[in-house]
C-alpha cells in the first residue's frame, strides 16, 4: 500500500517527462548494481580456483619433499654403510679381511667411551706443555667419536647406559677455548721458534675451520696488537727497553711470516704442515696413537676412529707469494703509522 502511495505522489508531483527521467535513472542504477554484483561474485569464483590451484601446487610440492628426504635417507644409509663418512649403523659381513667389532657392540661402544674418558686428562697434558697441535688432534678424535656414538642405531641406550659420556664431552670441550688462547698468545709473542708459530696456526685453522687467507690475516692482526701493546706507555717499564722489546718482535714477526706464508719450491711451510697432519699414512701418525693405548684395547675401536684424521673445513687453497707479499705490506704502513705515534708519545715522557 505504501508502494503505491509513493507512486501516485510520484505521478502528481512530476511531469511526465520528469517520470521518464527519473525511471531512466532507476534503470541505470538497477544495471550498475548488477554488473557489481557479477563481477564481485566473478572475483570470488576466480580467487577461488587459485587457492585450489594453489592447494593442488603445495600438495604436489610436499610430495617432492617427502620423496627426497626418502632419497636422502637411502643416500646416508648407503653411505653409512660403505664406511665413507666414517660412521657405520650396520655390521659388515665378515670377508677375512676386516674383523673390526661393529661400532654399535658392546665392546666398540665401553672402547669409544673408554677414549672419552682418557682424553681430558691427555689433553691437560698436553695444553700444560703448550703442545697444542697434538691437543687439537685429540680434542677432534673425541668429537669425532662423540659424534659416531650419538648417530649409532642404540644411541639413545648407549647414553642412557653411559651418563660419563656428556660429562666427558662437557669437559673435553673446554678445552677448544684453551687451545685457541693458547695458540693465539704463542702466536702473538713467539719470537724465535718457527715450529712453535707453524704448529699453532695449524691448530688454529683445524679447531676453528679457518681458512688459509683468514690463518694470514689473523696472524697479522695478532702481531699487531702485540707490537702495539710492546710500545704502550707503562710506567713499570723504561723507553728503552720496551723499544728494544718492539724492535726484537717486529723483526721475528717479518722472519715468521716469511717464513710460515712464503712458499719456497711450490709449497709454504704451512701447506706441507696441513698436507703432514690431513694426509698422514699409517697407523703411527693418526691422533689415537698419542693417547699410547694397547693394541688389544685399539682393536675394539672402529677402523674409522682408529684411522681418523682430522680435515681443513675452510679453504685450503695456496695464497701464493703475491698475495702474501700485498697483505704484508698493508700490515707494514699500518704497522709503522701507529708505531711512530706511539713510540713519540714513548720517548716524550
């Protein structure tokens, strides 16, 4: 009723040309709406089938996913059980040749946690004497070791048969930190003994996966500080002598890294060192040997653990002598713009 009343107003307020106009306007807006509705319900439609394509591209995705993770698995497991990343999960079948224990029996696993147990008070030793070399060496067995016993099949058992062993790894692994101090205070201040500096930057790049280039510049640095600190003002110390003490450690500091860096017929002190300590040949030379174990107690260790030696994770490409030669000369100007400051502000008190 109230529809028709509007539209009889309608008819009595307006000329028929006006009601024209108006119902012209009405149709058009009627259209417009329609499109909008076509076109919202068009774009919810469209977005719709993306997210299904898109679903169908995810499901097809983790799919790939799980199958290479399979792949993977099969990869590692064949891996393992060639031996060639050193921890076996599978007893090999004996062929006469090879009669190492399994790594996971029971006398392979009381051996590897009988190393464990030895190592700490070895490298004590061994870090008390500044032998840090042979200290990196052991202290990479034992992680190598540590490693192979948590990725046995029984790791979980073994562990929970040995509590020992992550006391032992707790301890063992202080000692990482020691070893770096060490090596970095003996690089810093050796001043005669060329072994001493070669050994140490070995360990360094082995226990921190330095490499050749970062072993360069971290000796330089060291150096630098260390010549600097020689020519800070103390009032305990006279001009003299700690110009005398700077003169001594910027000279060894120059024979040292020509020394360790500079390559004489192909090949530095350094590359020959880290192709001795990675490539070593024969029972003798690997690290287990430095803890002097009976024969009949190495027996039980897999081969990998007997036969372990420890690797360059950085690069161990050669520098050669030119690139040695620029960075030493950065090192130098560096080296002599601070020093004629320092040793100014020296001799003027």
């Amino acid at each position: 009723m109230a529809n028709e009343d509007e539209v009889t107003l309608l008819f009595e307020r307006h000329s028929v040309a006006q009601v024209q106009e108006i119902l012209r306007k009405t149709r058009s807006n009627i259209e417009c709406k329609k499109e909008d509705l076509r076109v919202m319900v068009g774009e919810r439609y469209r977005d719709l089938i993306e997210a299904a394509d898109t679903i169908a591209e995810m499901r097809e995705s983790a799919e790939a996913i799980c199958n290479n993770i399979k792949t993977m698995e099969g990869l590692c497991e064949s891996l393992q059980q060639r031996g060639l990343i050193g921890f076996k999960t599978q007893s090999q079948q004996s062929d006469g040749k090879d009669r190492s224990p399994a790594p996971d029996s029971h006398y392979s696993v009381a051996v590897q946690v009988y190393l464990l147990v030895r190592v700490p008070e070895a490298l004590w030793g061994l870090t008390e004497h500044s032998q840090y070399l042979p200290a990196t060496q052991l202290l990479l067995l034992a992680h190598h070791t540590h490693t192979a016993l948590q990725l046995s099949p029984k790791a979980a058992k073994v562990f929970s048969w040995f509590p020992i062993i992550e006391r032992q790894w707790a301890s063992i692994t202080h000692f990482r930190s020691t070893i770096v101090r060490g090596c970095s205070n003996l690089i810093s201040y050796e001043a005669d003994n060329v072994q001493a500096v070669l050994d140490a930057v070995v360990s360094v790049m082995l226990v921190e996966c330095c490499s050749c280039a970062e072993a360069l510049s971290r000796v330089l640095h060291l150096r630098h500080a260390a010549l600097m600190a020689s020519i800070t003002l103390r009032p305990s110390a006279t001009a003299k002598a700690q110009i005398s003490q700077f003169t001594t450690l910027f000279l060894s500091s120059l024979h040292i890294i020509h020394a360790v860096f500079v390559g004489v017929e192909g090949k530095s002190l350094l590359e020959k060192r880290l192709q001795e300590i990675v490539q070593g040949e024969g029972e003798g030379s690997s690290p287990i040997s430095l803890l002097q174990e009976s024969s009949l107690t190495l027996s039980f260790l897999p081969q990998s653990t007997r036969n372990f030696r420890p690797s360059v994770q950085g690069s161990a490409k050669p520098l050669g002598n030119e690139l040695v030669k620029q960075q030493v000369v950065i090192w130098l100007n560096k080296v002599l713009d601070e020093a004629s400051k320092n040793l100014a502000t020296l001799l003027y008190h």
